[in-house]
C-alpha cells in the first residue's frame, strides 16, 4: 500500500491532547497492517493567530493540499473575539471542497446509561448520522455588520444541494439502511423549498429507501421522542450543525462523536465535534474516543478500508467496560466503582492495547 501522508492539525484547547491519541492509534496500525503514514504538522487556530497573524497560515495550508488525508483537533481560545480563530475551519472546507459534513452518532450499549433519554425513548438503541452540506447557505460567509444592522445570506446552487443529497442516498445504500430524512424549512424558506425538490427528484432514482421530509423545528423534536427510528438525515449547513450536536449529545457525550469534512474526489478531514473546550484544556482529561473515531472514519471515508474500523470500534466498546474518561463515568455514583477512571492518555492507551490484541490475531 502507497505511503499515505497525514497532515496534522492539532490547533487549540484539547485538541492536541485528543490529536495525540489519535495518532497512536495510527501509528499502531503501521505496526500490524500494510500502512505506513507520514505524518506532517500542520500548525493553525487561534494561538498560531496570536503569533502569526493569520490563523491558517500559507505553509500549513499548502502541506494540506498535499495531504491524503487531515486530522484536525480543535480550534478557538476564550480571549480572542469570536469567530476569529473559527474561520479556519471554514477556509479548509470551502478551500478544499469537502462539501460533506459525515456525523455519525451511535449509543454505545455500554453508555445507554449515560443518555438523556428514558429507555422507552432509546428502545433498540440510537445510530443517527447527519450529512451536512459543508459549503454554502449562510456559513458561505458573505455577510455584513455595521452599528445599526447585521446579515448573513441564505444562497444554494443547485450543483451544492444535488451533490449533497446525491451522496447521502449512495450512503444509506452503502450502509444499508431503509430510509433518508431530509430537514429543511419549506414552509418558509425559498432555499429549503429548492432542497426538497432536489431531494424528491433525485429521491426517485432509490425507490428502495424511503423518503421523508421534516421541517427543522419539529425535527428536533423527533430527535428526542423517536431517535432510535432514525437513519441517514441530509441537510442544510446550519441546521446540520444544530441537529448534530443534539445527536451527539444523546450518545452520552459531545466527547464521543466524530466527524469527516468530505470531498469524495480530494482530500478530506476528519475532526472530532467537541471544540476545544477551553474549561477542561491543558488538564488531560478530554474523551480522545471522538477523535479515534474521527481516525475510523479517515480510514473507511478516504482509504475506503472497511477492515480496521470495526476493529476499533469494538476495542473502544471493550474500553467501555473497563475505564471511562470523566465525562462518560456513569451518572449513578456508586456505580462509579467498576471502573477506573482515565485521563486522555490512559483511555488511549486502554484502546491502543484491546486494538493491538486484535491486530496481532
Ligand atoms: C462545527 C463547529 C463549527 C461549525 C464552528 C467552529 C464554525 O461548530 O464544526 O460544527 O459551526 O461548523
Ligand atoms: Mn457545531
């Protein structure tokens, strides 16, 4: 297999601390399968702002469009003004056009004690993935602000919405599930009246899946009551951005979930959703187990490997059982006391170690 290069975006917060775990993880998986990776850092977010004056700088990006593939960490510090640091992220999306925004949000049975939702809510258990348009609507950034006012414009090109839905279909098939949502706003929205006929045409060519539209608000709501009926969702850029974090957050924490910024014909990265957490930064005890699954979807998203992914995703549901970072201790206390309790380090190396037995197998 070619040596694939890695670049590597650590930026601010916890994101290095998470970034490290996931590294080890592929630097294991060199150890026992035919990869081998290159691993190249490439420096952005907030602190290289501060010293740089650019929060991307030139040098980084240019190493990315050299990449195979980016794992990116976190980026925002508390002291800058907002959206400063942010922006970043957007440069690469829009620069590197991965125009699909892969969240999947799957409860692990070992953490079903840790969501939110009573067990009449969670029922067989809750495998939701978002597919967010990556690239335009109102994070396409061509907005205004004076004293007086402010706006942001909502635009789609029909090329964006037909790509996007085109390719949740082909991965509800891939995945085998039954049906698509879209969400949308077409009660009032032009653009999300634009979606849905996108959606119902192009809907036509998989009469196997079906189809069904939600608007956004009554969405969220089915999220909480009926989230275990849930497959594939496509939709727009911000709605996805909300809903995802609502998903996540029903998997027992925003520490688990994981994300891939695609573009199916160039490079893609893969990040975890948590941000950077500033409150809990530089102590070690972020949840590395979303940026780990980030590592898992690189290697199914852009080597297109279906092999060491469930690999380890079944060492991290072992992990489970054994140690937890703080945030997915279990909510009853006393029953705190099956397991240890881990810092970043420790959980990735719990994996690293129920991964390596199944590797050398
Ligand atoms: C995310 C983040 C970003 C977004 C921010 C940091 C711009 O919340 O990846 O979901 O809204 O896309
Ligand atoms: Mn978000």
């Amino acid at each position: 297999m070619p040596r694939k290069i890695i670049a590597i975006a650590k930026g601010d917060g916890v994101g290095p601390e998470v970034v490290n775990e996931g590294i080890k993880i592929l630097k294991v998986l060199e150890k026992y399968s035919d990869y081998s990776f290159d691993f190249v850092e490439t420096p952005l977010g907030g602190q290289v702002l501060k010293d740089t004056g650019t929060n991307l700088p030139t040098k980084s990006f240019d190493l990315m469009k050299k990449s195979d593939a980016i794992l990116f960490g976190a980026i925002g510090l508390p002291d800058l003004p907002l959206g400063v640091a942010e922006t970043a992220i957007l440069k690469i999306r829009h620069g590197l056009n991965q125009y699909v925004n892969l969240r999947p949000a799957k409860l692990y049975e070992p953490l079903r004690d840790k969501c939110p939702l009573k067990e009449e809510y969670i029922q067989n258990g809750i495998d939701i993935t978002t597919i967010r348009e990556n690239t335009e609507g109102l994070y396409a950034k061509i907005g205004k602000k004076d004293v007086n006012s402010a706006e942001n414009l909502m635009r789609y090109s029909r090329t964006a919405v037909e790509r996007l839905i085109k390719y949740g279909f082909e991965y509800a098939m891939r995945k085998g599930h039954s049906e698509v949502i879209s969400v949308d706003k077409a009660n009032l929205l032009e653009c999300s009246q634009f979606w849905r006929e996108i959606y119902q045409d192009i809907g036509q060519n998989y009469p196997s899946l079906t189809q069904k539209n939600f608007y956004v608000d009554a969405f969220c709501q089915w999220l909480i009551r009926k989230p275990y009926t849930v497959q594939t969702v496509v939709t727009e850029n911000m709605f996805g951005d909300i809903i995802s974090d609502e998903a996540a957050y029903l998997i027992g924490s925003l520490g688990m979930a994981a994300s891939g910024n695609i573009n199916p014909d160039g490079i893609s990265m893969y990040e975890p959703i948590h941000g950077s957490a500033p409150d809990i930064a530089g102590q070690g005890i972020a949840n590395p187990i979303g940026t780990i699954l980030s590592v898992k979807l690189m290697l199914e998203e852009s080597f297109q490997d279906d092999h060491f992914g469930p690999l380890i995703e079944d060492s991290i549901v072992e992990s489970l059982g054994i140690g937890r970072t703080l945030d997915i201790l279990p909510l009853v206390s006393s029953a705190n006391s099956h397991f240890k309790t881990l810092n970043t380090q420790e959980m990735g190396d719990l994996i690293l170690a129920l991964l390596q037995k199944r590797l050398k197998v």
